[in-house]
C-alpha cells in the first residue's frame, strides 16, 4: 500500500508541475504579440494529451489502492479525502 501511496504522490506532483508549465507556456503566448491561434491550439492539444495520460494513470493507482485496502481503510480514506476536499474546494466523494 505505500508503495502505491508514494506514486500516486508523485504522479499528482507531476501533474500539478504540468500544469503549471501548461499555464505559463499559454500566458507566454497570450502575451506574444507574433504567437499564432495554431501555436496555442498545439500547446492546448500537448496539454490535454500529457493530462490525459497522467489522470488515467492516477486512476489505475487508485484501483490498485483500493484492490489492496480492507474496507474499513477505504472508508478512512474517503473520510480524509473528503475532509480535504470540503476544506480545498467545497466538494465531497459520494455523497458522504
């Protein structure tokens, strides 16, 4: 279970450096006077393709992780997750 726990946390690290290069590549462009409506649209569509990838991968883990938890730690990650993301971003995972 650590294991997988270490690379979820490494794969979501990464996707947050993703993003943030994606916002800075695309703020970059916005500002360039020269940039081209095709230059964004390949920054857009790199983007997407890395994100993609990366989301369905953390997804993967995810199954993993939950293939190698008892029920009850399940449960207490729901409620950990749940509390974070009521905190982050006012949202909860299946109606709990």
């Amino acid at each position: 279970v650590t294991s997988i726990v270490q690379r979820i946390q490494a794969r979501a690290g990464e996707l947050a450096d993703e993003h943030r290069t994606f916002t800075d590549g695309f703020d970059s462009l916005l500002t360039a006077y020269d940039a081209t409506e095709a230059q964004l649209q390949q920054l857009v569509d790199a983007y997407n393709s890395r994100r993609t990838l990366m989301r369905d991968d953390l997804l993967q883990m995810q199954d993993e992780l939950h293939a190698a938890m008892t029920p009850q730690d399940w449960t207490e990650v729901v409620r950990v997750l749940n509390r974070a993301g009521k905190s982050l971003a006012g949202y909860t995972l299946s109606g709990n």
